[in-house]
C-alpha cells in the first residue's frame, strides 16, 4: 500500500495541462467492441482505472498498439466472447466499476454480455438496474447468479429498436443502452438520458463509425440502428473533475496557478459554483486563471441572504465528484456553506478526517455537511488519514498541502485510480510531496 508524505503551508505557482478525462475514457474505450476495424483514441489518462479496461480489453482478444502517451489504436476483429465465462474475467471485471460498460456492444455485436458485479468507490449503493432493463427493452434476456454475483444478459438473434423512459438519468445506463442499439433494428428512443459531456463525446463517437444517433447533448436520444460500425479516431476531453480539483487546490493554498487548455464549453457549472465560494476564476483564452488568493476567499450568500447550498445533480446540475473538493476549500473560507450530497449516501463520510485536523463540520446526516469557514485564521494541522475513496482522496491531499507540518495519506491507491502522476505534477508547481 502506497502513502504520500506531504509538508504543507507552502504556497504553489505554475502551469498544469489537466489529463484526458477519466470518466470519458472509460466510455469511449468500450465501443472499439462495436466493429472489427482499427479504432484510434488519443488523450487517454494514464491512470489504474483506464489502464485496468485496456488490459480487459486485451484479454478479450482486441488487438492494442501503443503510438506514444495517451494515444492508443485498437482493432476487436477477434474477440474471444467465451473469456467472459472464465474465473479470471470475474476477477478482473469485479475490479473495476467501467466494465459494466463492455456488456452493451458485445450484447449488441455479440448476442451476449456477462459482468460480475463491478468494483470502484466505495461510496454507497450504485445500482445497475438502470443498465439491464434498457438491455431487456431491446428485447435481451436477463440472469443473474446470485451466489457469484454475476450478471448476464442474451440475445436471439438481433436487437430490437424501442421506446423507453429511464427510471434514472444515469450516464453509465445511458452508454450502455446507446452501445446496444446503435446495431438493434429499427428506431430507439432514450427519454431522461444522461446528457453529460462525456456521453456527448461517446454519441459523437459512435457517429462518426457510423452510428445515426440525434438529440445528443439532450435527454431525448433517438438512434437509429445501423447493420455494422466502422473504424474513426476520437480525442478525449481535458477532466473536468481534474480542472476542479486544481482550482480547489489553488485557492487553498493561497497559489497562482494557471490550468491549460480546459475546454471551457465543456465545464458546465463548475467554475460558477467556485466562484460562488468567493474564488476568481478568470477564463483567458481556453485557460483558467487562478490567483493567489492572498486575502482569502468569501462565500457569498443566496439573494435573501440566507445560507449558500451547493448540491450536486445530473448534467447540466453541478457534478457529484466534486462536492468533496467544494467541502475542502470551505474549511478555509470566510462564511458558511451547506453541502448536500444527493446521490452517493456514504461519499460525506470522510469528513471525520478533516474534523481532526481541525475544520468546523458539521455531518448532520449522510447527505448534508454544514461547512463553517475558519477565514484562514487557524490553519488545518497536519495529521495520518486514508484515502477511502478517489475524489475523498484528493480533497484530502488538498487538505494536507494547506496544513501546518507533515500529513501522511495512505492506501493512496484510491488517488492514482483517477488521478495520472499526481505528485510529480505537484512537485513541479513546487509542492513538497513525496510518494514511500
């Protein structure tokens, strides 16, 4: 198990060029499934999780080819669909939480898919139903081995296009769905779709194999089935998640940094809701701007003037994997902030390692965290935490760079999931972090 030591208190300055997006990634791999020919993506993060999908990807016999960093061609024109029957696919695939997203091209390629149940945070309950009702819509049939945990669903024959009203906007739900019928018969129409960027890119994507999907960045989705995709090259956006985590880190501790090339018509709230935590967040050209904030940052109130909330909720709402950044940043600010964790009841949890250090929180249930800002007028004190989970993890770091003496995070595995090189990136805005 990895552990970082970290003297914080040290103010940062420089540039980072934020990763490809994680989220992205672990979509956009899966579709290489859809056709036998060569599938090129670039600005792929090299990170535990992605590189974990391509190894699966490997094992199920697509043929890989490194061109250099974050650029990978694929070619799936011989799968071995019987590896997903094997004790060693239910290991691998129990590790990771993205590869519920193979099931719907070899479902919809095919005629069958299998899937143990999926590792990832453990940050509450991520149910998958969403997933297979859309599979058994177009006409698949579902099992489940409740002894093994593991989920299968089949085909006679080929899919059949459908309407159907998701009972949640779920982006991995909305993927999958989208990867089975972009090859079922006739028209299928997705009502409440997930319409996150990231599923923007997955539509584009599979249009231009030659999909026929319309409505994208909409939750109405109607695709029209195709009887074969073709080859195409795709480029990952920049993680958003990441530009977050970057600007958190910034205001905390009081550094300039400027974060390069965010791809700025793709962040949604983001940058409105730091600044609602008092942070300038200036856009110069298609990068991001942060100041040292050398007199702190002030939350501002609603219009009434009653107690800001910021919660997360589907796209175009304020992302969830963030809200643990937001909750970080507040410790310091001067005000106070109610943070509401709608999605994942267990994601707050890490709170407990902050209040040692010394911030004001108060946990009033498993969603909903009131943040009173010290001002910077008692700083956080460095102490031994564990990261429990990826984005818990990384507010942990920020914690610990901004406080006094040396902090100690361990099992930072959780962290390299989803962040690529963090500490070397760290070391070179000047922070003095180092990995044992």
């Amino acid at each position: 198990m990895g552990t970082f030591k970290i003297e914080g208190g040290k103010p940062l300055k420089g540039n980072v060029q934020p990763q490809g997006a994680k989220n992205e990634a672990l979509q956009v791999l899966c579709p290489v499934l859809l056709t036998s020919e060569k599938v090129r993506v670039t600005n792929i993060p090299d990170i535990i999780d992605v590189n974990k999908l391509i190894t699966l990807l490997g094992n199920l016999g697509v043929k890989i080819q490194k061109n250099g960093p974050g650029d990978y061609t694929f070619q799936a024109d011989e799968v071995n669909v019987n590896y997903l029957e094997t004790e060693a696919f239910k290991k691998e695939g129990g590790s990771l939480r993205g590869s519920i997203m193979i099931v719907g091209p070899l479902l919809a390629r095919f005629g069958k898919g299998f899937i143990p149940k999926p590792g990832g945070d453990k940050i509450g309950r991520r149910r998958l139903d969403t997933h297979f009702e859309g599979f058994i819509n177009l006409g698949a049939k579902f099992r489940y081995v409740r002894e093994e945990h593991f989920y299968g669903v089949e085909s006679e024959g080929k899919l059949k296009g459908a309407y159907m009203l998701l009972d949640e906007a779920s982006v991995t739900g909305t993927a999958n769905i989208v990867m089975a019928a972009v090859l079922a018969e006739g028209t299928t129409t997705i009502y409440n779709a997930a319409c996150e960027p990231y599923l923007q890119q997955l539509c584009k994507m599979l249009n231009s194999m030659g999909a026929k999907i319309t409505g994208i960045g909409s939750n109405l989705l109607t695709i029209e089935g195709v009887d074969s995709l073709g080859g195409c090259e795709h480029r990952i956006l920049p993680d958003m998640i990441e530009i977050g985590s970057w600007i958190g880190l910034a205001a905390m501790t009081k550094s300039e940094i400027t974060i390069k090339n965010v791809s700025w018509d793709n962040l949604g709230q983001i940058p409105n809701v730091f600044r609602k935590l008092g942070i300038t967040v200036e856009q110069k050209g298609d990068d991001i701007y942060i100041p040292a904030h050398k007199d702190g940052y002030e939350i501002k109130t609603d219009i009434d003037g009653s107690i800001l909330t910021v919660a997360d909720a589907p796209w175009p709402g304020f992302t969830p994997d963030l809200l643990s950044i937001v909750l970080v940043v507040a410790t310091q600010a001067k005000g106070d902030v109610l943070i509401h964790q709608k999605m994942f009841e267990s994601r707050l949890f890490f709170v407990d390692k902050l209040i040692d250090m010394g911030a004001k929180i108060m946990l009033c249930d498993p969603h909903r965290a009131v943040v009173m800002g010290h001002d910077f007028q008692s700083q956080l004190k460095a102490t031994t935490m564990s990261s429990p989970d990826i984005r818990a993890g990384i507010s942990l770091l920020i914690a610990a760079l901004s406080a006094k003496g040396t902090s100690t995070i361990q099992n930072i595995e959780q962290i390299d999931r989803g962040y690529e090189r963090i500490d070397e990136r760290l070391r070179a805005l000047g922070a003095n972090i180092v990995r044992v």
